[in-house]
C-alpha cells in the first residue's frame, strides 16, 4: 500500500484492509487493540520485540519464553524470494 492510497487516513482504517502475510513480510505485530495514534508506542515496543525475535533467531541465539513476542503469528523470517 503506498502513501498516496493511504493518504490521512488513520492507521486502523488501512491496516485492516492489508493482508496479514504482508504485515508479516514487514515485521509488523499482530494486534488485539485497534491501531490508533496513540497506541503508537505500544505499536512500536512490540515491534522492537518482534524484530530482536526474528534477529536472534537468525544469528541462532535461543529465545526465551520472556522474550518471545507476543500477539504475532511470526516466528520465523520470511522465505526469501
């Protein structure tokens, strides 16, 4: 979705219309909360986590249970193309 499409809509209007293996591919975190500005530190937390995640996974550092991101599908990299 490009910036045009998106326009000044709020971030729950057009991230609900995005496929979740596309939120996937970005590293962008599952939510139960709708998206809003001002969750947007709490949108950014959970990233951090997912993405130091995703990078211990491939440096093979194990994950803890602590550790492990919650609220997201994404355990693993995406495959490359």
């Amino acid at each position: 979705m490009t910036n045009k499409m998106i326009s000044s809509e709020p971030p729950a209007a057009y991230m609900a219309g995005i496929a979740p293996e596309r939120l996937d591919e970005q590293w962008i975190p599952e939510v139960s909360e709708p998206r809003s500005l001002d969750r947007f530190p709490d949108f950014l937390a959970a990233r951090r986590r997912l993405l130091a995640h995703v990078l211990n996974r491939i440096l093979g550092f194990r994950s803890t249970p602590d550790r492990t991101p919650t609220g997201t599908s994404m355990s693993h990299p995406p495959a490359r193309r």
